[in-house]
C-alpha cells in the first residue's frame, strides 16, 4: 500500500485540489520524477479520487513489456478502466513509435489492434528525461513533474513522522533532523526511509550492550528508556554526503554560537538531560512537531550562512 501524499501543508494542498482536478478530468497524465519521489502515491490518488476509481486497473510495466500484454489490458479493462503504465522509458525502441500513434488516437498500437476506447483512464510513470519522454510530454493531456526531495526540504519532517508512525520512537534527536535536512536524497524517499530504518536498528542493538542497562533516572525513567526510544543517527551507519563545506560549518555553529540555546529558548526541543547536549530532542507525540523542526531548519539556515560569510 501507498503511503499518503505527504508534505508542507502549504504545497501540499493546493497541489492535492490541482490532483483533485484532473482526476475527474478526461485525458492521460504523464507523471515524471526523480526514482523514489512519489509517482505512484500520485497515481493512486487519480485513480481513488475520480470517476475511475470503481473500475479496473491494469499495470503494464515497460521493462518487462510483451505486445500480448495489450491484449491482456484490453481484456480486464474493457472499455472502462486505467491503464497504468510503469517505467514507459524502458518500451522496447520497437515500440516506442506506435505508442506515440497510439497514445494521440492516430492509430492502433498493433495492425490490427484497437484503439484507446473514451472510457480508458492511462497514467504514465517515468524517471529519466529522456528524447523519448521529451517527446511524449505534449502527447498527453497532462504532464505532472514531481520534484526532488532536496527541491523541497520542508516535506521531510512529515515523511519521518509517517515512517515511524508505527515504530516504538517517541524522540528525534536535533542532530538527526539537522543531517536529515542537508542530506543530498537526489529525490529518493525510499532512501530516507532507509536512513530511518539502519538508525532503529542501530539503536536497538544499543539496548543490549552491558553497561546502558540502568543509569540515572530522567523522568521518573530509566536511562536506558531513553536509548530505546531516541533516533540519534550516527556517521558511520549511513552514508551521508552533505554539499561542501556543511560539515565545517556544522561544528562551528554548534561550538561558536548560541544555537543550542536558542533551540532550547524557542521550545522546539526538549532537554531530555540538561548536561549533556546531545540530548535535546523532538516529541514525535508534538502536534507541531513538523512546524518545530522546519524552524529549526532554517534558523540553522541562517547561522551556517553567517559562519559561511
């Protein structure tokens, strides 16, 4: 199952009634972006929120394309339904052509075959720019372009909030937003998703080192409670790659200026132990939770670019 569309409410929104829209509109859509970057979760929406949504869908994946596939879509959609096409930049060269014909309505994709009836709902997926897809882009009736996730920083705190939705995390500690935030994702969110997952593993395996068994109590809790229930993220466990001159920066804004303090101050995060630093953590529980981080973000933002100047 899809995971929801996901994101700022302010770019989520009007983008979900623009989806809204051409779900219940006549014509194809093409759907490009980075691999990873939501195109499916894009296509389920059309086809739960349009007239569509009680027919059949038939996915035909390009990679693994045979022409008597057409003939299968034809027979379990009949004449009402969505063709829901994956990976059009891998159809054979052989192909590519007629589909274009076909796409347009000028002619059959095989001698002898049909036509694409009224009732046909066809959505296209595809992650390269390729000649191919910059040709089939005006052969449709619609073109929707998903960005990257670096291209839109401020959706990854609601993307970490649904991954741990279901997982035994209550806090996110501000060193791990902040590497989350700067790191180059190239647009995949399965890759955040991984992050998050190597980091649990990580920290559950912590649990059962001698000597994290007990401790001070914070709280009324045990120390060791805090390791089961925090996401700190470590440097050797995932591999990070943050643009030049990040990791300079990093260390001198949290040693030369008072960004810790300010965190603190402003209540966007929780001194979970009030001498040690690297405990000053998110609460997933916060209902404002993703507003907090983001304005963590760019008040972080700002000191690296003064420590840059």
């Amino acid at each position: 199952m899809e995971p929801p569309l996901l994101g700022h409410p302010q770019r989520i929104e009007p983008f979900q009634h623009f989806l809204a829209f051409i779900a219940k509109a006549p014509g194809s859509v093409l759907i490009t972006g980075p691999i990873g970057s939501g195109k499916k979760r894009v296509a389920r929406f059309l086809i739960e929120n349009g007239p569509w949504q009680n027919t059949p869908v038939f996915t035909l994946k390009g990679l693994h394309f045979s022409e008597d596939q057409w003939g299968q879509a034809y027979q379990t959609l009949k004449d009402t339904g969505t063709l829901l096409l994956e990976g059009l930049q891998y159809l054979p060269l052989s192909m590519q052509e007629r589909f274009k014909d076909w796409l347009t309505g000028q002619a059959p994709i095989e001698k002898g075959g049909k036509m694409i009836p009224p009732g046909w709902k066809v959505l296209a997926l595809g992650t390269q720019t390729d000649e191919f897809l910059e040709g089939l882009r005006y052969r449709f009736t619609y073109h929707i372009h998903l960005p990257s996730l670096n291209e839109v920083i401020e959706d990854i705190p609601y993307h970490i909030k649904y991954f741990l939705r279901e997982k035994p995390i209550r806090y996110l500690r501000y060193f791990f937003l902040l590497k989350a935030f700067f790191h180059e994702w190239q647009g995949n969110l399965h890759e955040l998703e991984q992050c998050l997952l190597q980091a649990m593993a990580y920290y559950r395996g912590m649990t059962l080192v001698e000597g994290f068994q007990g401790g001070e109590e914070v709280f009324g809790e045990k120390r060791v409670r805090y390791y089961q229930d925090i996401l700190k993220g470590e440097w050797w466990y995932f591999p990070y790659r943050f643009p030049p001159g990040f990791t300079e920066g990093l260390a001198y804004v949290l040693q030369k200026t008072d960004f810790r303090n300010r965190i603190v101050r402003e209540g966007w995060v929780i001194p979970l132990i009030a001498a040690e630093p690297g405990f000053l953590v998110f609460d997933l529980n916060d209902p404002e939770f993703e507003e907090k981080a983001n304005k963590m973000y760019y008040a972080f933002s700002e000191y690296l670019k003064a420590a840059s100047g």
